[in-house]
C-alpha cells in the first residue's frame, strides 16, 4: 500500500516520511485519531515504505518484491494483531490468536483499509461476543519477533486496537516494548489510547491524526466512487472527516438510514400522541444491542441539532443528506428555543441510563412520552 492510497492527511504523510529520511524511525509509534480518520490506512502504507527497496519520491514503489509481498498482505516480516474471538468449536480454556482468523483480516484489508470494529466483529460472526487481544497473543509476537528478518530489512509488528489487550497481554507487550528485538518497529493503531497502560504510552511514540479534510472525502468521493460534484460535497459535510461514515452513507441500506426511520416515526407519533405507536416503537429499539442503542441515541441527539439550526436558514451550519433534509424542513419548526437544550439534555441521559444497563424497554417509552410533552411549534 502507499501513502498515495491514503486519503487526505498530507501533513501527516510528510511527517511519516521525515521520520525515514532522517533516520529516527522510533521503535514503538502509536497512531491516534478519531474513528475513520485512515490511521490504519496510514500505519499500512508506513510499513510499505519501511519495508520497500526502491522508495522513490517520497513513497513506495509497489512493484519490488517487497511491496508486492505487502500487496497480498503476505510480507513475512509484517506480523499483525489484532482483537478476535472465541471460536464456537474451540474448548472453554483455549486462548484465540490473530492467526486464527488470518483469512478473514485478509478479506477485511482486500476490501480496503477503512472499517470499523463493529465491521470486523461482524466478519468474524462475534455475534454477541467481545473481541479481545489474548496473553496467547503476546507469546505470538515474541516468537514471531525473535526470528531473524526473512528479507534482511525491519521487522513490524502491527498492532490494531491494542487497548483491548487483556492485563496479562498489555504486561508482557510492555517487556517487548522496553527491549525490543533488533530492527523491530510496532505500530499501535489505537482508537481510544488513554485505556491502555501508561507505561505502555509513556514507551511509544504518538501519532495524531486529524479528521480528513472535508475537500479531500470530496474528492475522493468523485474520484474513487464516482459520485457527482453536489451529492459528495453534501456527504463529505455529513462525514465529518471519517471516511467510513461516507461510505456508509452511500450504503442505502446503511445504519444511519434505519435511525431515521426510527426518529421519524417517535416524532409523528410524538406530534399525534400515540400511545400505543409508542410501545411497539419503544420494543423496536430495545431489540438493538446496547452499543447499536447508544450510536442511535446519539443520531437523535445530532438530529434534534439540525433541526435547531436548520431554523437559521444559513446552509453552511447544516449537516444533513438529502434524505435527512427532507424531514428536517418540516420538523424544524418544532424543535425552537422553548426545548432544543432540554432535548438535548433528554438525549444525554437516556445514552448515560443505556450505558449503565438501566431497563432499555423502559428508558425508550419514556423518552417517547417525554417527546410528546416537548416536541411542539413555540407558542
């Protein structure tokens, strides 16, 4: 992979390649930003560079041997980790490792660089299982490590998501990391780095990263999906610097779609007092997984936000496809200075009350009862 298949982050680019030609490459660099940011993308193409044998302005060649080993995915000294699960044949005391679900992190990488957890724990078929990194895992990397480069070059260890390392795992990366073997560098791509050890942070070097440019998801948008001018500029606003929120806007079937629907329906049953409407919609929700149920209520919450501004009739404060836009014009006029913060407010407890395992079903068929007691137009 190159630096030139990542999106966006030309600042970020020229640091990585700094870092090279000025030969302090740290043995541990950690990778931080928000969620779509390309901060994999990016490790990715820093390794390619690391390992190329013919770096030419100022990124990989992709035709060397080593890149076309990197191609596939397949360089025998770029070792990944990465959280998996249990599989459901496996006895109640084995550990899983990374190369037990090597075929599917291949499958996930040729699809591209950007995704999300919940898009790999749905490869995996996680079902309600969570993903973590196992101490078997950090016995994998040590031997892994200790063999002598294949290609006389660097060895990497890529690790994706380390701060679901469990204790035992985190520890004995920690060890690695303070003594690392010869020409090993680790790439920690970390979505959220304050839940791993601070001594583990204290021995890394951080990376951050920004959101993508709204430009350059734009661009990217035409260029690699062939979407017209207006219709990317709308969906590159809404992405908000993640370009796996773009995608899955595109996605017609995507999830933001279904919370719509969901919004939708409170709101007119919220308007027409339906009580009954309210129960079977309130069911609906508590159906979804708990994580699912926050991610929608946080959708609301950024709803209740549009309608708001949608009032001042300024396009540049507007965050909103098409779709949305097409319900907010009409619910705008409900959501007004008489109840946008105690909206807000609402939103903010039921995510706390969902967070802290409170009886879904009923926090859904407050909320909806509370909406019909807020939402109306000003007096």
């Amino acid at each position: 992979m190159t630096f030139d298949e990542v999106i966006g982050q030309e600042d970020a680019k020229l640091r990585l390649r700094a870092l090279v030609e000025e030969d302090r490459v740290p043995h541990a660099l950690m990778f931080c930003g928000p969620s779509g940011s390309g901060k994999l993308a990016l490790a990715l193409a820093f390794a390619s560079y690391l390992l190329c044998q013919r770096r030419h302005d100022g990124d990989s060649c992709g035709s060397c041997p080593q890149c076309a080993m990197v191609r596939k995915w397949a360089h025998p000294d770029l070792h990944f980790t990465f959280p998996v699960i249990k599989a459901s044949d496996s006895s109640a005391d084995y550990k899983p490792v990374s190369d037990d679900f090597s075929r599917e992190w291949h499958e996930q990488l040729s699809e591209g660089p950007y995704f999300t957890i919940d898009q790999w724990l749905q490869l995996m078929n996680a079902a309600n299982q969570q993903a973590i990194i196992t101490v078997k895992e950090s016995d994998e990397i040590s031997r892994k490590l200790s063999l002598k480069s294949s290609q006389g070059g660097f060895k990497i260890s890529l690790i994706w998501l380390p701060e679901r390392m469990n204790e035992q795992c985190a520890n004995k990366l920690l060890k690695l990391i303070e003594e690392p073997p010869a020409q090993t560098v680790f790439l920690l791509v970390s979505e959220e780095p304050g839940q791993l050890l601070e001594t583990i942070r204290s021995r890394t070097q951080r990376f951050d990263i920004r959101g993508i440019n709204t430009a350059d998801i734009q661009e990217a948008l035409i260029n690699r999906r062939g979407i017209d001018a207006d219709a990317a500029q709308r969906i590159a606003r809404v992405a908000e610097g993640s370009w796996t929120k773009a995608l899955q806007i595109l996605d017609a079937d995507n999830e933001s779609h279904e919370f719509l629907n969901l919004y939708i329906r409170i709101n007119r049953m919220a308007v027409a007092r339906d009580i009954a409407g309210m129960r079977d919609w309130s069911e609906d929700c508590t159906k979804q997984g708990r994580e699912k149920q926050r991610r929608m209520l946080r959708y609301f919450h950024r709803m209740i936000r549009e309608g708001f501004m949608y009032n001042f009739h300024q396009a540049e404060l507007s965050y909103l496809t098409l779709e949305e836009e097409n319900f907010i014009k009409k619910q705008a006029p409900f959501i007004n200075e008489d109840n946008v913060i105690i909206l807000s407010e609402l939103m903010d407890e039921c995510i706390r009350d969902i967070g802290q395992n409170a009886n879904s079903k009923m926090v859904f068929f407050d909320l909806a009862l509370q909406l019909t007691r807020l939402i109306r137009k000003r007096a």
